[in-house]
C-alpha cells in the first residue's frame, strides 16, 4: 500500500521524515526548482530484468532488490525526494557540482534500508543514459559504463550478502554515466581548486604557473609538513605582489616544486590562461600497459573532441590529474626512458599536500605499508629502487599535473619542461633532509 502525500512537503520536512544518516550539504536550494517528471518507478522493470539476466542474479537476490525498491516507491515522501536525488547526481558531475555523495540510509524505511544506496545508484543509469542520448552521444561511449562496478556489485550481494557500496563517490561516476574512457585513459569534468594561475608569454607561448600568496614550503619546495615532515629552518612563505604593470610571485617549477626565489612578469607580455575555477577534464589513470606519451596525447585529444562536441556549453581549459605516478622522485630511480618518466616530462606537475600514501598503496599494497623494513620481500625493480630510496629516511609524493588544450598535439616534445628545470630540481630535491648531498 502506497503512502499517500497530500502536498508537497518542503525541504526540511522531507530530511525530517526520511531521516537519512547522510546529506550533502547544498540540496534545499536546488530543490526549491526540482519539479517532479511524475515517474511512478524508481527503477524500469525491463532494465532490471535485463540486469538480472545479464548477470545470472538468483531469484532470492532479486526478490529482495525487488522488495528493496518496492519499499521506496509504496513510500511517497521516499519515493518523491529518491527522484529528486537521482536527478541531481546524474548531472552533477557535468555541472562539475562541488556536492559530495556517498553512502545514505533512510530511518523511515524500516526493512531492506541496507540496499538503499546501492538502489539509489541503479536507478541513475536509465535517466543518465537518456541524458546522453539527447545530447546526440553514440551509444558506443556509454552502455557499458557501469557495468565493470555493477558487476562487482551484483557478486558481492549474491555470495556474501552484502548490498555494502563501495567507494561511492567514485562508482557514481560509473552509475551516472559521467565518466568515459577514450583510448587509454578517463576524463571527467572538474574544476581547478589549487591556489595558482597560470600565464602565456604571448609572443613566445611559454607556460608559466605562479603560486599564490600565504602558503608555506620547505626548502625543497614542497609543502611543509606533508608526509609528516617539517623543514623550520628552510621554511618560506609565499608572496604575490600586483601592480598596473607587473606581478611577482613564485613560480611553481614544471618538474613539482614551488622555486623560492620569485620572478617577475609583465602583465601586457603574459596572459592569465588558468585560475581557480576555470574547468578541467580530471584524468584518470586505469591500471595496464599503453602508459606512453603516444597514448596520452591521442587519449587527450580525443577527450577534447568529444567534449567540444557533445558537452559544448563546458569552457573547458585543459587537463587536470593527480597521481604517485607525477612525482618526479621517481626519474631519480627508474631509467629515464622508463615510461613514467617520459610521461612527466610530458605535463606541468605541481606539489599537493598528499604525502606517499598512494605509491604505498599502489606499491606495497597499503596505505600504510612500510616498504623500508621488508624491502627484501619485493620483486619488481619499481619495487625495490623505491623501498631503498625510501631507506635513505627520504619519501614520495602524490603530485598533480596540467596539460593545457594548446600542448595537447605537443605531448611527446616536453612542452613545459626544460633542461634547466631539470636541472634544478636535481640541486633542491630533498635538500629540507640534513646532511644529504644534492643529486645533480
């Protein structure tokens, strides 16, 4: 028996009722313009019976999904702020929406309030999908978008039971069909949220980022204190001094570091390219071979196309990524014609405040993993030049990079990396760590 509701209740009232363990934070504003399209199912029945088929689900398992989603559409106030829900995440992304999404259960759904989430996310595939069909996408680019997680998803409930959702902000670019792998690699739109602006020479279109001011770094131009370690007698601050003509500030070296002497640019020789704000295609890095320079200027060309194509009302600037893979520690261990080297070389790479723990992770199979005492148990060269790098009392960082949409078809010739840069990142690496000589 489904709940009535007599009028639509305003937003307070329907958090009130639901009761959820979790809301993101900006919604009642966003729905005082949500208007109902009047749906009657939170999930088409011929697409779940399509997943039930597809991946061999058992009958007791669907008869629980089933129940699961019956619960919320025989609850009105449910049912009604549920489409409201999935409305919003299946364009958040490609509003590049700050709302942060993961795991919710309603208080008012007595039984079956364990699958939720995982409902929530299945019934953002259908109306994600439509979606891309109005904008004209071939349907080659997103049918099989959730499918690798829905799989995973489905083995889990069938043999453990367990409706747990993974990772949920991350799978929900998969269930709302926001992300899409070109060639070698994943995109999906961001903004820019670090402190610097980047600048073109107009005559010679050098690249240029300039750190903002306030922020502190050790002498190596890192962050101070990230990976717990503090540099009080290199330490400096950043500055950026403005006038009519000129601005001085620091600039942030391609090869990952911020420099400590500042430099000064003329504002009617150089133009502002990139701020804070300005849209991104964040890239992500899927796990196999093909991690080339090749690749990655065919992938980001493709993504340009695409999303000049079918997402035109996104001013998107370029590409944005942040990975172990970026730290340029490792052209200090690995052959420099190694792959991840000759991918550095290739974007403008800038620190974080995140330290080694995704090399760990990613490594030595934890977070946490202390690859120092155990180094004899590893058997990749990666491995072992890592752990014994790390033996010294030295450590990774996880960097970001930036590749504007002008370098793209310049991927391959180190468009924001010189000799000098280089060169000097070899003179300043680690030299917060007393008594280490410098690696030139």
């Amino acid at each position: 028996m489904r709940t009535k509701m007599k009028a639509r209740l305003n937003y307070k009232e329907y958090i009130a009722y639901c009761g959820f363990d979790f809301v993101p934070e900006g919604l009642e504003e966003k729905y005082r313009s949500y208007e109902s399209d009047g749906r009657t199912e939170l999930i088409p029945r011929d697409f779940l019976a399509g997943l039930f088929a597809r991946y061999q689900i058992p009958e007791d398992t669907q008869q629980r999904l089933v129940r699961g989603i019956e619960a919320i559409e025989k609850d009105t106030v449910l049912f009604h702020f549920t489409a409201f829900l999935v409305e919003d995440m299946c364009s958040a992304r490609n509003r590049c929406d700050e709302d942060f999404y993961t795991n919710m259960t309603p208080a008012c759904m007595k039984e079956n309030g364990e699958l939720y989430s995982f409902l929530l996310l299945l019934a953002c595939i259908v109306p994600s999908m439509n979606l891309l069909e109005k904008r004209g996408v071939p349907k080659k680019y997103y049918e099989d978008i959730p499918h690798p997680f829905l799989k995973a998803q489905f083995e889990r409930l069938v043999h453990h039971g367990d409706p747990k959702v993974r990772d949920f902000p991350w799978v929900m670019n998969f269930y709302t069909c926001s992300i899409f792998l070109l060639d070698r690699f994943l995109f999906i739109p961001c903004r820019l949220e670090d402190d610097f602006t980047m600048f073109r020479h107009k005559k010679t279109q050098e690249v240029i980022a300039l750190g903002h001011a306030g922020e502190d770094f050790r002498s190596d131009g890192q962050r101070n204190g990230i990976n717990g370690v503090y540099d009080a007698g290199g330490l400096f601050k950043t500055i950026w001094k403005e006038d009519a003509r000129r601005i001085v500030a620091h600039r942030m070296n391609p090869m990952g570091f911020v420099e400590r002497e500042t430099v000064s640019i003329d504002k009617e020789e150089w133009e502002a390219v990139l701020k804070p704000g300005d849209c991104l295609l964040a890239l992500h890095i899927p796990s196999g071979p093909g991690y080339t320079p090749d690749r990655l200027r065919t992938s980001m060309a493709m993504a340009v196309e695409f999303y000049t194509t079918y997402f035109p009302e996104l001013a998107v600037k370029g590409f944005w990524s942040r990975s172990w893979l970026f730290d340029p520690r490792l052209s200090l261990v690995l052959d420099q014609e190694s792959n991840i080297v000759r991918v550095q070389r290739q974007v403008y790479n800038y620190p974080t405040f995140e330290g080694d723990g995704m090399l760990r992770y990613e490594l030595f199979g934890g977070w946490d993993a202390d690859p120092v005492g155990k180094s004899g148990e590893y058997t990749t060269s990666l491995q072992k030049a890592a752990a014994e790098y790390m033996k010294t009392g030295a450590r990774f960082n996880t960097i970001s990079m930036i590749v504007l949409k002008e370098e793209v078809g310049k991927i391959g010739s180190m468009p924001y990396i010189t000799a000098a840069d280089i060169e000097k990142f070899g003179l300043i690496v680690d030299s917060h760590m007393h008594g280490r000589k410098p690696n030139v």
